[in-house]
C-alpha cells in the first residue's frame, strides 16, 4: 500500500487545530505534534497512488493555517 510521510510547517500557536483537521482526512493514519524545524508529522497510507496524491494534494491545501510541507513517499519493499 502506498505510504507517505509529510512534514509540516503550521502557523504558530494552530497546531492542535491542523492536527484534528488532518486526522479528518481519510488515508491519514496518524499526525502528532513536533518539535524543531517542523510542527507536525503525518503518516499517510493509502489504497492506491492515485489517493495518497489527492490526499497530499487536495486534502491537505484545504486545510487553513498550513504554510509549508515537505512530502517523503516510501519505496515499498525496503524496511519493515
């Protein structure tokens, strides 16, 4: 199954308020609070391509207070 990781930048202060929203999103599995450069971790896994695209995409562009994000799909068959 496709998975993807997503860092995310936020408005200061709005973190709680991303993170229930991003957990609303369908293929998100998981989304937590973090510190250093990035505010939020999110674990994405998907049914297909095709959904972790608009999941990254559509999903998460709808979602206010989101100012930058860094996407990292995973290559199936290396790791656990």
């Amino acid at each position: 199954m496709p998975t993807a990781y997503v860092l995310i930048t936020c408005d200061l202060g709005h973190e709680p308020q991303v993170i229930k929203q991003l957990l609303e999103l369908s293929d998100v599995k998981e989304a937590y609070g973090t510190y250093g450069v990035y505010d939020i971790i999110v674990k994405i896994v998907s049914e297909s391509m095709e959904s972790l695209e608009h999941t990254v995409t559509k999903g998460m562009t709808s979602i206010p207070r989101i100012r930058a994000k860094l996407t990292l799909i995973v290559i199936e068959g290396q790791g656990s």
